[in-house]
C-alpha cells in the first residue's frame, strides 16, 4: 500500500475510515419489515382485513363504550372469563341494570374478546 497516511495525515485517515466503516455498517443493517409482510390476510393490516373482522371491531369498541356507560359505574373493566359464563354475568345484570338487549349483545361482544 502507498504511504497514504502520510499524504492525508493519521487524523484525516483515521476519521475516513471510521465514516467507511460506519456506513458499510449501516448498509448491512437488516430494513425494518410489516409484520407478516407475505401474508395477504394478516390481521394487524386494516386494508388486509375482512369486513367481518372490521365490524366485529366496530362492535368491540361500541361494546366498550357501552361497558363504560352502562356498567363502568360500579364494575372496573372485565376480567377474562368464558364466553358461556360472560354471557351468564351479562343476562343476570341485563335484569338488575335494566340493560336493553342490544346494550347486552354489545357488551358481550366486549367482554369476550
């Protein structure tokens, strides 16, 4: 190799390989990816979602919404339960609360995702 570092001076050279360095580096750095890229039906991907999935989250979050009317005066947020004994909760406090029907199967659809 030629006498470079004398020409440029040990600073000069020094620093032009460490910016060499460094961004080589950043060049072999992975590039960030969506999740489940390859898949067109993933979940976490609003335009890669069904109808269905969408509505059942429109009535997860108008569930919620009625949970926190109706319910969140005396209840905190749902515990994980099974669907069957949810339902059970929900039809014994629909009577006690005065819930409407709809107001139930909100709520249900809530309290079972």
């Amino acid at each position: 190799m030629m006498n470079i570092p004398k020409i440029l001076g040990t600073k000069i050279w020094t620093a032009l390989i460490l910016a060499t360095l460094l961004t080589a580096g950043l060049f072999a750095l992975p590039q960030p990816r969506k999740p489940n890229a390859g898949n067109p039906r993933a979940a976490s991907w609003p335009e890669a979602r069904s109808p269905e999935a969408r509505n059942q989250d429109e009535m997860r979050v108008e569930g919620e919404q009625r949970f926190r009317t109706n319910c969140g005066r005396c209840h905190m947020a749902p515990h994980k339960f099974p669907p069957r004994m949810m339902a059970t909760f929900v039809r014994h406090m629909r009577v006690r609360a005065t819930i409407t029907d709809e107001d139930m199967r909100f709520i249900l659809v809530y309290m079972t995702q």
